[in-house]
C-alpha cells in the first residue's frame, strides 16, 4: 500500500518526536501557551537549517489532522480531527485512526497564537457510533453551528453524522442518529451565495466508498476496472434546517479537459478522499485527495454540483500517508489547511498547518509545495 515510505526521514522525526513528547502534557482548554510555543519554537530551530517544511505546526500539545476552517464571526475556526496513538495496529483500512474526540481551535489573526477551546465533541456522546471518528466539518446557519462528522456505526460502517450548538467551539450535541442516506467519510459543506448548502462526501479504501456502488452496503470491495470511470466522490444539498439530505445523493463528476471521466486507473488524479469546495470569482473549485498519490488536486465548474474539469495539483504530497485540506478567505488573502507528521513521524499521528494559497490571473491555482524530501 505505501508507496511512499513514512520511515524515510526517521531520524529527522525522532528529534521532532523527542521535542513532541515534552510538550504532550497539556490537553486543556486553551493550553499551555508558554508550553506550545517552547515545542514549536524548538521544532523550528531543528528544520530552519535544511528547509524541509514550508511551515510549522500550528498545534504541538495533540496530534491533529484533517483540518477544516471556517471564518465564523470574523475570525478563523479550525476543526480537525483528533490523533490519538489508540494502540491498533496499522492496517490497509485505516484501522489505526482510531480517534475518539474533537478540540476545535480559534486564531483571531493567521499570524497570531491559536487557542485550544478542548473537547467540542466526544464519541462516547454519539448513541450511534462504533469507532473511528474520522475527518469532521462545520457550517453556521440560523444562529446555530453545525459540526459534521463520518464514524462507523455499531456494525462496522462509516455514516455521517451531524451535532449542534449555539457556540462555534461547541459543545456540540449529536442528532440520534446519522444523516439518512448518508456513508462513507469525509464530509465538507458548502453553502452557496443562494444560501442553499451542499454536502460533499466520500473516501475509497478505508473510507469504504467502494462498497457503496450498488446504492446499497456490501463488506465486498467492489472497484472498477482501470480503464473504466473512477468511483465518484458523492454530493447531496442540505435540507434547510441543516440535519438531512433534501434531495437525492448525486455523482461528483470530476471530467478531464476533453469532457471525459477520469478513470480508475488514473491514481494520479482520480479522487480518493477529502473533497472541499469553495469559490473563488463566481467559479467552483472541487479539491480532493488521490491517496496513494498523496496530491491534493483540484478541478474548476460552473455549478456547486459539478461537474468540474481537472486542473492539477495544488499541494504537493507531504511528510506522511495522508493528505487532507481545507481551504478559507480570511480578510483578502486565501488559506490552505493541511497537515504532515512532522512532530511524530508516524502515519496516522499528524499535526495542522496552514500557508497562503495564491491564484494565478486565469483562477488557476499556485502549486504548493509544503515538504522536500
Ligand atoms: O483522519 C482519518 C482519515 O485520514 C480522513 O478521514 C482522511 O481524509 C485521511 O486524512
């Protein structure tokens, strides 16, 4: 499954990891702050000297990952997922990401500190879930927050679910059960200028999109041949209260510049998980992760439902397995969100970033490149 080995710079990591483990002892609202800086501090004099990491991370006292950010009443929320080392062994279905919380995270400015606000959501809070509490999202309508979030049920199956508050730092409280119509992973909203909001969804492999193909749950794995389309990634719009589907569950069309389907073959673009839109002058921009290609890719259309044509790679494959983002403007200026494994070196213990994302004048988007090997 790796092509891309994790250990490769573990020497490297055990320094970072040495520094890491020093600062874990806070896991409090807001944090050690003199702590975290301390940590990251160190960490930026261990990689200043060869330029491996564009940035630093933002976070050092937990492992984080998935980061989806919002700006919410003027300033930026950051909900990612929680890293936690549960003790499962690796295996190709993500078992390992065995996480069981959310923080939620606030910075007032992308060059100042970021605020820990702690546990916005517990599984033990969720009466459906089984485990894995993988890659969330937020949105705000209507005076209240809304935090989506992909865990698998008592049987084994990833579905998403959706929890409220009246804060955007939570807590958040959990709908009974998942959204109807709902599966598989990663799940990233998008409200429209129309004010209509839409949810993305999806992830093969572990995130088990592939055994959705029938319209219907199978434990089978079912993939298409290589020269046949790629599984899509999936959209449904939002009914206005914001806690179900209101229509039926769509493709993700994902074309290439002829008008033809990327196919499952082509794992250097096809989408395999963490889809994000966003808009940027009148245009909508579908991001999404290859996987076992690590790029994060992005593909343009003229509607929130697609389809979008393929137009290259944004971020380029960072220091471990995973690559997930999300993308926000913040006062006139846009952000990426992504994480590496810079503090721990390991596949599923990651840590958030964030650089600014530039366009180019066509809307094409700048190549980030966030880690030389
Ligand atoms: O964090 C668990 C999973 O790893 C996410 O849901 C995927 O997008 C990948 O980042």
């Amino acid at each position: 499954m790796k092509n891309r080995s994790y250990f490769r710079k573990m020497t490297f990591a055990l320094m970072a990891a040495t520094v890491f483990s020093g600062a874990c002892q806070s896991n409090t609202q807001e944090g050690d702050a003199s702590e975290n800086q301390d940590a990251v501090a160190e960490n930026q004099d261990a990689t200043a000297q060869d330029g491996q990491y564009l940035t630093q991370p933002l976070v050092s006292d937990i492992y984080t990952a998935d980061p989806s950010a919002h700006v919410f009443d003027g300033k930026i929320y950051i909900y990612p997922s929680h890293d936690i080392d549960a003790g499962v062994q690796e295996k190709d279905d993500g078992s390992h990401f065995d996480m069981r919380d959310y923080h939620i995270f606030s910075m007032d400015d992308p060059n100042g500190t970021i605020t820990d606000h702690g546990v916005g959501l517990d599984i033990k809070d969720i009466p459906w879930a089984g485990r894995q509490l993988w890659a969330p999202d937020a949105a705000f309508k209507n005076g209240t927050y809304y935090l989506y979030f992909p865990v698998k049920d008592k049987k084994d199956v990833f579905r998403i679910g959706v929890a409220t508050s009246s804060s955007p730092t939570g807590p958040f409280t959990p709908q009974p059960q998942p959204i109807a119509q709902s599966y598989s992973i990663d799940p990233a909203v998008f409200t429209d200028t129309d004010g209509t909001s839409y949810m993305y969804f999806g992830g093969i492999w572990g995130g088990q999109l592939q055994r959705w193909s029938s319209g219907a749950y199978t434990e089978n794995d079912e993939y298409p041949a290589d020269d046949k389309p790629a599984l899509m990634p999936k959209v449904a719009r939002l009914s206005p209260d914001m806690l179900s589907f209101s229509g039926d569950v769509q493709d993700v069309q994902i074309l290439d510049k002829d008008g033809k389907h990327l196919l499952a073959g082509d794992n250097e673009r096809r989408f395999f998980e963490a889809a994000w839109v966003h808009q940027y002058n009148g245009k909508y921009y579908f991001s999404y992760s290859t996987g076992d290609t690590h790029n994060i890719a992005y593909a343009i259309g003229d509607s929130p439902v697609g389809p979008f044509t393929y137009q290259g790679v944004l971020l380029k494959p960072v220091q471990g397995w995973t690559n997930h983002h999300s993308i926000v403007e913040f006062k006139g200026k846009w952000y990426l969100f992504y994480h590496d494994t810079q503090l721990s070196g390991k596949t599923h213990l990651r840590n958030i970033k964030m650089t600014e994302l530039k366009y180019n004048p066509d809307g094409t988007i700048q190549t980030i490149t966030a880690y030389n090997e």
